[in-house]
C-alpha cells in the first residue's frame, strides 16, 4: 500500500465554521490522500473554553488554548484561522506567516481592511494565505477572479452577498411582510445575528465587496472605500410599486472598473426583473462577473452555514497542501499590482426610484418635473395613485442616468417645497 505524506495544521476556533470544517475534514479522511496526494491531521484546534469543546471533537487531546504551542511547533504547516474578528486573529495570522506556516482565512473584516499587510507578510515569508471563504461562503469567486478568468479585464462584479438581507427581502415581496416582521422570523429561524446591524445596515455586504473590487480590479480597496446603505428603509410598498415597475428590489453589493476610477458600493436597487439576480431568493448568494473575454458570468449557491463556509475553507486547504507536494507555494499572491483612483458617491451615476406624497391639485407634476429638469435630471418612468380619504396623491418616479450630486440638488428643493408633503423613498436602480 502506498504511504502518503502527512500535512499537519492547526484550526483556530471553534464556532459554527471551525466546526463544519473540522466535520469536512473528517469526512474527507477516505478519499484524501488519493484527491491531493496528502493526508491531512488536525494537531491543534484553538478554543477558549477546553471543557466546552470536548463534544465538538473526536479526539478532546487536539484541545489547546495555548496558541504558542502551536505558533512555535514546527510540524504545523498550515494554520486554518476561523476565529472572526480583528483580534487576537490579526496577530495570530501575522506571526503563522512569519513563522513560515501557511494561511486559509474566512475573517472577511481582516481581509477588506489589511489584506495588503497580511498578502504582503505571506508573500515575504513565501508563504500561502488563502481567503476563498471570506466572501459568498460556499459559492467559489476568488480563486475563479484570480485564476479562471484572470485571461479578462473584468469591469465589473455585482450581486447578492449577504443571506440574511436576501432573506428578510425575499419574505417582504413573497409574503408581503414589512421589514421589522420579516427581520423577526429571519432570527427566529437562526440566520439573523442577535445583532443583525452588520447585515441589515449593508456593512458585512460591504467588507466583501471591497475583497472582491481587490482581486476582480487587482487595485486596492478597502472597506473604508466602500459607501454602504441597508435596508432598514424598504417598505412593503416600495416592493409592490417595484414589482408594478417590472423589478425587484435586492441589497446589491457592485463594484465597476470605469475611466474614471472604481465604484464600489452596496446599497438596495431595483432590478429588472428579468435579470439572473432577480430570482435569487432566500438565503442564497449570487455574483455576477463581466469579463471583456468571457462575458456574463454568474456564481450561485449559499452563501453562509456551517458546511458551505467550511467547504470553501477545506478546497483552500487542499490547494495549499498540492502547492507544498508540488514546491509551490506562494505562487498566487497580492494581485493588486495597480493603484486606481476610487470615485466617490457623488461622482457615480445612477438612475433612481423616488416615491413622494403630494398635494392632489393641477401643476404639481409640473413643479416635480421643473425641478428635476433644472437639475440635469431626466424622468424615464411615472405612476400617479390618489390616496384614500387624503387630498394627497402619491407619485412614483424612475429618472434616466444622472449624476448622484444633480440628484441630491434636487431633493434639497423638494425638501422645501410646501406641495411636496413627504419623500417617502429614494432607491437606487440598476
């Protein structure tokens, strides 16, 4: 029988996805060595609570909360880091590297804010880091932006890259539900966080754009640069006006490659509803790519969970422990060999969703359209609905492109006009 060579790492944290990884790998022990030429051994899993973590595991002497012990052993080649937050997983990450130990990562908020220190001590130490699972969970993007379709110039990258704000819209067009009930069943079912805000307020959305502009535009971005808007401010209403207006309405994550510099946002848009990303429904994920070879490409699947985040985490693996069979490691580092100007949101253009209450007499379509027009604001689409019982009327607008600066000029004058008695809704539209 042929030996194979044993890889030995170290899995730091427990949690939902330390332990939907430690469950992969134990599952893939039959066919290992055969898929990578390696076995690979968990020595070491990195917990705070010893007696806690006894459960999760086959073996309770792999148990440590001794990091050093494992920072300083030399037969841990890869370090798995599944902590989350910036520190001590910061630390632990920089001093794996320098110690010659390779890196897979999920921890999206390091990756968007120091990815360049962490990618620049891998690459010095010759050393692997890898982050497939810091952004879309299960679904593969990085490896495919930086090998696949790395024969494109890619313009653009947009999608669907937060589970629980897809889920909470899904219930709100499907159901009709508003956003506070939507949000409830969506903790109440386990995929909202006891403090949803990073999801629902666009910030987990926007940690994984900023990887994804990175790689796809091989410039720097960071989270710092990513403009992030949630969803606390969608209606039922709004989603039924959308669905009249033939779109949906999704928290979109978008970064382009333009002249002018890189646009990387997230924010709720309307989309046509004939667009791939208007029937992703749910907790699921999905990442549109536009290459100037490949065209339109789309990425699909779950996005988070225990075994589709340890998936991504366990592919990584497997593809350092080939690079080290093979001699190879270090061979896919920073990408981001260009320093691209990044635009800011007034400098984007966009086409907009206004739903405004309006005094119900002659010439007040007339005064919105006056205003829109001395601001360089075109109307492409337009629904009128009296209210009941109110001498008010509701007035649904979507403009042509424009500018977002000539756009805020013109809520700045409505904000001041007596007829207008309330913007109920600004969104933007795809």
């Amino acid at each position: 029988m042929k030996e194979y060579p044993v890889i030995k790492v170290a899995l730091l944290g427990l949690g939902t996805v330390g332990t939907g990884t430690y469950k992969v790998l134990q599952k893939q022990k039959e066919f290992m060595a055969e898929k990578i030429g390696a076995m690979v051994e968990v020595k070491y899993i990195l917990v705070r609570n010893l007696e806690k973590a006894k459960a999760k595991v086959a073996d309770p002497g792999v148990l440590t909360n001794d990091w050093n012990t494992i920072v300083q052993d030399p037969e841990i080649a890869i370090v798995i880091e599944l902590m989350g937050g910036m520190e001590p997983a910061r630390t632990c990450i920089l001093e794996a590297l320098r110690a010659g130990k390779h890196v897979v990562t999920a921890n999206k908020d390091l990756v968007a804010s120091d990815g360049e220190e962490l990618l620049g001590a891998a690459g010095e130490h010759q050393c692997d880091l890898l982050y497939e699972a810091a952004v879309a969970g299960g679904i593969p993007i990085i490896r495919p932006l930086k090998q696949c379709l790395a024969g494109n110039n890619i313009t653009e990258v947009m999608g669907i890259v937060n589970g629980t704000t897809n889920f909470i819209l899904s219930r709100m067009s499907e159901d009709g539900m508003e956003f506070e009930d939507a949000l409830k069943l969506a903790s109440e079912l386990g995929y909202a966080e006891a403090d949803p805000t990073a999801d629902i307020e666009g910030l987990d959305a926007g940690r994984k754009v900023a990887i994804l502009a990175s790689v796809a535009f091989n410039s720097r971005v960071t989270f710092a640069d990513v403009y992030t808007e949630g969803i606390t401010k969608i209606t039922a209403t709004d989603i039924r006006y959308a669905k009249e207006l033939g779109c949906a309405i999704k928290l979109l994550g978008v970064a382009r490659n333009t002249e002018s510099g890189i646009e990387a946002r997230v924010h709720p848009m309307l989309i046509d509803s004939k667009h791939p990303l208007a029937s992703v429904s749910d907790c699921y994920n999905a990442v549109f790519v536009v290459g100037d070879a490949v065209q339109d490409t789309m990425f699909y699947g779950q996005g988070a969970g225990e075994l589709p985040t340890a998936s991504a985490v366990v592919g990584d693996v497997f593809d350092i422990v080939r690079n080290i069979s093979s001699g190879c490691c270090g061979r896919i580092g920073c990408t981001c060999f260009k320093q691209l100007p990044i635009k800011t949101m007034e400098q984007i253009e966009s086409k907009y969703f206004i739903r405004m209450q309006v005094e119900d007499r002659f010439g007040v379509l007339a005064s919105v359209a006056s205003v829109f027009g001395n601001n360089s604001v075109s109307i492409a689409q337009m629904l009128q609905r009296k209210v009941k019982g109110k001498d008010t009327a509701e007035i649904v607008l979507i403009t042509d492109q424009v500018e977002e600066r000539h756009f805020a000029d013109s809520l700045k004058v409505f904000d001041g006009m007596s007829i207008i008695k309330e913007v109920s809704s600004v969104i933007r539209v795809y």
